[in-house]
C-alpha cells in the first residue's frame, strides 16, 4: 500500500527553523525516518514538500489515482485551508494529520486545524516520532 506524505509551507527549514520550538532534525531526518517505518510496515512512502497551497490541492486531487492514504503536516495552512480541507475531503482516502509540536499549547491561532475534521487521527507534540505512529496507525487502517 501506498501513502503519501504532504508537508506544508516552511517545513523544508526544519533544523535550521526556530530549532527552540522545533527541535534539529531536518526534512529530511524525518524523510529517512518515514521511509524506514515504511519499509518495516510494508508500506511505500511519497514524500513531498510544498510552499505552495495550490500544488498541495493538486497533490491531495492526484493522490486519487497514486496512493491508498496520506499522512499531512499541513503547517501553517491547517489554520486557514478550506481548499486543502475540501480536497482531502474530496478524496475520501484516510489522512492522518500530524504536527510536530502541540499546538495546543502555543499561541490561540495554532489552535484549530482545518484539516481535523477530515483526518480519521491527529497526532501533535511528539516532534518526528508522530510520523511514525502515523504511518503505524495508516498501516493498521489499511489492512
Ligand atoms: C506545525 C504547527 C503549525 O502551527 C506551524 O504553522 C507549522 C508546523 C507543526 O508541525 O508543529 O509550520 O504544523
């Protein structure tokens, strides 16, 4: 089975981005870390990241035809995406979301997520190891 893995805007700057809230490890850390719980799952991984809200819609419509679920870390447009909300919705693949810190811990904008009600789980505050009890859960999801 296949998931694809979205990221959103300014993820690429991990380990060099405000590294008190999110920690050293880079995109790409949390890339090999995603590929090799895959490959423990049995599952393979397209990882992407985007700056872009349009090329995210674009990704979540093709995934339609290229993945059996996908795994988001919409950043900061899970608090302002109604079309990255409607696309997934659209789609109808389970998605789980995840964010590397609790947002519900940080600043009241951070607080809601567009993306949630359409995720069938949501993981946040774990930094990269989210990712990986995602993928978990997406693999038992998809059995
Ligand atoms: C984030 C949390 C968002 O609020 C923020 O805009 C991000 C990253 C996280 O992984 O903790 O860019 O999604």
């Amino acid at each position: 089975k296949r998931v694809l893995v979205l990221n959103g805007p300014n993820l690429n700057l991990l380990g060099t981005r405000e590294p008190e809230t999110y920690g050293s490890e880079t995109l790409g850390d949390v890339e090999a870390l995603c590929r090799h719980t895959a490959g423990e799952l049995g599952l393979t991984v397209d990882f992407r990241q985007s700056n872009h809200e349009g090329e995210l819609v674009t990704w979540i419509q093709e995934a339609r035809q290229t993945a059996d679920a996908i795994l988001i870390n919409p950043a900061a447009y899970s608090h302002t995406s109604v079309a990255i909300h409607d696309a997934l919705r659209a789609v109808a693949l389970p998605v789980a979301e995840v964010h590397l810190t609790n947002i519900h811990q940080r600043e009241a904008f951070r607080h809601h997520s567009y993306v949630s009600s359409v995720a069938f789980g949501v993981i946040c505050g774990f930094g990269s190891l989210g990712y990986k009890l995602a993928l978990q859960a997406l693999a038992q999801k998809l059995k």
